[in-house]
C-alpha cells in the first residue's frame, strides 16, 4: 500500500513541475513586471530609470528566464507566492482565508452528491427501463446541458426572490453569531446547483457498473446460496460496482472546481474562486498565479486520494 | 462498412433494403430524441444565421428611449438596459456561441487526432511524452487557467476560441491513441505492411478512417462542453466582449436582483437558448454514438 502510493506519488512530481513551468511562462506573459507594480509611481519617476533599474537588477528581474524560473520555484516550494499588486498582502495569506470556504462547498457537493447519485444510480439499474430509469437519464441530460450561472438564477428568483427560504449570497448573516444553521441556509442554494451537476454522472456510471457486476457469476452463487435479494445487491453487487465509481468521483474534482468558481461569484461565495474572478478584473496576476498553484495542487491531490481507496477497495490494484 | 458490402448477396431482385442491415440514419432515426434534437439544432442555426436579416432592429443599435421595454410590440421580446432589442441580440449571439463551439472543437481535434495518433502508432517515447503531457493538462484546473490566460491575452472571442481549443485536446488525444493501439496490431495493416506500404499511407488509408467513429461521437458532445464554456466566460466577462453579444454576456449583464426578479426577459431567453442549443447537440451526440457503434449499449 505504501510503496504504491509512493510510486503513485513520484508519477505526479513531474505533472507538477510541468505545471509550475506553464504557469511561469503563463505570468511572464502578464503585461508588465511585479517589480514595476509594486513601485510607487511617485517614487520611480523621481529616483530616475538608473534606480529602477537598479531594482530590477537587485531582484533578479533581469536574470536569463531559466534561472528566473528556478528562483520562482525556490520561492514558490518555501510557500512564498508574492505579494498582491493590489493592496501588498502576501498572496498565501489571502489565499490561505479563502481556501477552507471553497473546501467546505466542495466537500459538502461532493458528500450531497455520492449519497444522492449512488441509490438513483442503484435504483436506476435495478428498475431498468422503467419510467424512473427514464426520468433519471433525462433529468442526466438536462443537468450538463443546464449552465450552472443559468440554474442558480432560476434557484435564486424561485427560493430566495419568491418564496424567501434560502439567502441568494453570502455565507453567513452579518452581524448575527456564525451558527451551523444559519451557515446551512446559506449553503442550501449553491450546493444544490453544483450538486446537481456533480450527481449526474454519479448515478450514470453505478447504473452501468451495477448492471455489470450484476450478471457476474458470484452474484448468481450468492442468490443461489440463497441470499436474501437486498443483501445479494448491497453485500456482493454493489461492493463491487462501487470500485469503478470511486475513480469517477475523484477524477470530477477538476470539474467540480471549476463550477465553484463560477457559483462562487453567483453566490458571492467567499471562496478561491470568487478571489480568482476578483483578481482577474483587478488584473492581480500574483494572486491569479496563487490560485491556479493551488488548484493544481488540490486536483493532484485528489487524483492521488483516488488511487488509495481504489487501492483499499480493490486490493489487486496495489500489484498491478 | 466493407464488411456489409461483402455480406450482401451479390444476386438480388427488386429491392433489397428490406433485408440489408440498418445504415447510419436508419439507425439514428431510431433514436427519437436524437431527431428532435437534430431538428431543434438545424432550426436554432437557421433563426441566429438569417432571422437578423429580417428584423428591423439592428443587435447594437442603442436607442435610450426604449430603456429595458417589456416584451411586445415593436420589441418581440423586449429590450436591454441600453435599450438594444433582445431578440435581435439573441439571434447574433447564437451566431457566435455555436461559431465558438466548431472552432473551438475542430482545433483541439486536430491537436488531438495528430498527438494521440502519434503517440498510438510509434508508441515508445513519442507516447510516454504524449500521454504525460496529457496528464498535465487535465491536471490544470481549466476554468481557472483559461479565465488567467484569456485575461492575460486579453478577453475576445477569437483568444476564447484558441484557449478552449488548447485546454480541450486531452480526451481526444487519449481516444486516438487507444484506437491507434489496438488498430496497428490487426490484420489488414499488418498485411498493407507486408505490401510495403509507407507508414503515411497505412496512417491514412487504414488506421485514420476506423479511428474516426469515436472521434466524431466525442466532438459532437465537446461541442456543447465548448459552448457551456463560452457561456460561462463570457457570463464572468471574460469572454465575448460587449457590444458584440453572447448568450453569456447577455446572461452576465442580467445578474442583479432586480433584472431576476422583475425584468425575467432580460435573462431567461439567454439562458432557454444555451439549454436548448447544448441539450440538443447533446442528444445528437448520443444518437452519433448508438448509430455510429452498434457494439455500445447502453
């Protein structure tokens, strides 16, 4: 189990250098230069170009791009990401208060989503071709054709505008005690529509794997044996068409990520990704760098996590 | 396709359609949903390429009298808050999402037919460093990496189209490369091998045309994946730039409460024509797949 994940692990190292390199070229690209951004234009223009340059030259600017790039990685590897253009804060710090936001979302999506997805998938694939199968594959279809700003809109005019159960932005009411609750409330809306998306796919592929794993031969020894039917499906069907469905899961993460970033700015979520957008319009590239370091990070991550449990539910994996 | 030919009894009187296996749009015209989406899809193309040449408001023309009208009248569905027809916007901007959609798609197609392919026939070094990369792409998180670089290239449609089309090649490389695998080992290329035939022409006349099936049946579905993502960036306002409109930015210049709650013309017609436009390319998707490949049942 441990040399596997560590193999797993010495497999994305480069992934992730490969990441850093792109995301390098991607900043130097950005106009300007962090050194001008972060001098005070006064300043500058009083001291003369010979101290600007100076400045520079102090901070490496003009170093050949290769050994700008290791620097950066040096930096970046003892989690210094820079410094905002916009109001100088270090860039982990103000990350850093937006992470567990977007962490909470994601994980209460994801949890919503696999308790909702794995018994329609199930009751999907033991009904097949039923009037519920049907339903469930056009509800399928209508949830990725759906634009999840789109959704949100529609679940902000009907809950928040209409009938007034949910609040259509924030996380918690100002001024009021950080309640659980009162936390849920605000909650309700975007993890519907992320959940919704994130369920989909959920319950396609344990329908599938479920009818797989359903006419294996063990299926047909354990009914034999004489099994009741709930314990044949849950114990012997089930276990096994779970394993496919764990890779699945964790292989949308990337997916689920990128829909946080646009129901965060729905929502007005105080999340990463509302900080991307926000950095995007103020043209805060350090911040931006940041972020996609960070996803880069959270995705590989959840990729690794992905193997072990595919490793503790299936362990034929691990000699593979 | 050969295969049918040689099937068929080479004596045959009167017509023989009856007892030939279903061809394509037989077996597509079985898939209801997949027609009707077809259908919806040709008259969506239809409206957005020539209705504008039948209304007489132009898309941009700004007229400050006619400040976010009501639907009716002289405004089908009313106007915007510079006092723009949203009908006429509507039909332009559909132009430009489903533009986005094809150019989007067919250059990571390329992109991903030309890298999967190599990566599938020579195996070996050209594949490890084919596939690694395609790792690192998927790894990025896209959304956030394309709204970076769009924002660093500046927010247009063209800088929208190349970077959805740069982030989007995995999937497709990862798809030639599998059919590549397993079609350079059969039979009929090891014998045009034994013919002495060059690795160009076993590419292209063998191996290329039966990869394609599944390609098709990925970049019809990539095309409404394309088409969200427009949406979607031009909904942050990083993609198609006002004046010009998109269903997104349309979307995007709807998103205060009050529009939401009373002004519903300014965003549920936006929002019905991208559902309608990704839903029906969709279910055209999954017809291509149950015509194009008997063997997937689902």
């Amino acid at each position: 189990m441990g040399r596997f994940l560590l193999r797993r692990l010495l497999i994305s190292a480069p992934v992730l250098l490969g990441i850093t390199l792109v995301m390098f070229i991607i900043a130097n690209m950005a106009p300007g230069d962090p050194i001008t951004a972060l001098m005070n234009p006064e300043q500058a223009a009083n001291m003369g170009p010979e101290w600007v340059e100076a400045q520079k030259e102090q901070l490496g600017l003009n170093d050949p791009a290769p050994v700008r790039y290791l620097k950066w990685l040096g930096q970046t590897a003892q989690g210094n990401l820079g410094f905002s253009f916009v109001d100088r804060q270090p860039v982990s710090h103000k990350i850093g208060e937006r992470v567990w936001p977007t962490v909470k979302l994601m994980l209460t999506v994801l949890i919503v989503s696999v308790l909702v997805g794995v018994p329609l998938g199930v009751l999907s694939a033991l009904r097949q071709y039923s009037w519920i199968d049907y339903l469930l594959t056009v509800i399928g279809f209508l949830t990725v054709s759906i634009p999840s700003f789109f959704l949100a809109m529609g679940l902000i005019y009907i809950f928040s505008l209409k009938l007034d159960w949910f609040p259509a932005a924030g996380m918690y009411t100002v001024g009021r005690d950080r309640t659980f609750l009162d936390s849920l409330r605000y909650m309700v809306l975007p993890a519907s529509v992320l959940g919704l998306a994130q369920a989909a796919p959920i319950i396609r592929y344990t329908r599938a794997s479920l009818l797989e794993t359903i006419t294996q031969e063990y299926v047909t020894v354990a009914r034999a044996k004489g099994l009741a039917e709930n314990g044949v499906i849950v114990r012997h069907a089930l276990r096994n068409a779970l394993i496919p469905i764990v890779t699945i899961i964790a292989l949308d993460v990337p997916r689920l990520l990128g829909g946080t970033v646009i129901i965060e700015q729905v929502f007005s979520w105080p999340g990463m990704g509302s900080l991307a957008i926000a950095s995007v319009t103020g043209r805060d590239y350090n911040v931006l760098m940041g972020i996609n370091l960070i996803a880069a990070v959270m995705i590989l991550l959840s990729n690794l996590l992905a193997d072990a449990i595919y490793s503790i539910v299936d362990p034929r994996i691990r000699y593979g | 396709m050969s295969a049918t030919t040689a099937d068929r009894p080479v004596l045959t009187l009167g017509d023989s359609s009856r007892h030939r296996a279903p061809n394509l749009w037989q077996r597509y015209r079985r898939h209801r949903l997949a027609v009707a989406g077809g259908a919806v899809l040709l008259i969506l193309v239809l409206l957005s390429v020539f209705l504008p040449f039948f209304l007489s408001h132009a898309p941009n023309a700004i007229d400050l009298t006619a400040y976010r009208k009501p639907p009716g009248g002289d405004h089908l569905l009313g106007t915007d808050s510079s006092g723009r027809d949203v009908l006429a916007r509507l039909m332009v901007a559909g132009r430009v999402s489903l533009s986005v959609g094809i150019v989007a798609v067919a250059i990571y197609v390329a992109i991903g037919t030309v890298l999967g392919g190599l990566g599938g026939y020579f195996g070996g070094l050209i594949d490890g460093v084919v596939m690694r990369l395609a790792d690192m792409v998927l790894s990025f998180p896209s959304i956030i990496v394309i709204i970076t670089i769009v924002s660093i290239l500046g927010p247009n449609i063209t800088n929208v189209m190349l970077v959805i089309g740069l982030m989007g090649w995995p999937p497709i490389a990862r798809l030639v490369r599998g059919e590549f695998l397993t079609l350079r080992e059969r039979e009929f290329v090891t014998a045009s091998r034994a013919t002495g035939a060059s690795n160009s022409r076993i590419i292209f006349r063998h191996v290329l045309p039966n990869a394609i099936t599944p390609v098709i049946v990925a970049a019809t579905f990539g095309m409404a994946q394309a088409i969200l993502l427009e949406a979607a960036l031009s909904f942050l306002g990083m993609g198609v730039q006002p004046p010009q409109a998109s269903w997104g930015n349309m979307l995007n210049a709807a998103q205060s409460i009050t529009i939401i709650e009373e002004m519903p013309w300014l965003w549920l017609p936006p929002g019905i024509m991208i559902v309608l436009a990704v839903l029906s390319i969709n279910f055209v998707g999954d017809g291509f797949r149950d015509a194009l490949d008997p063997r997937a049942k689902r």
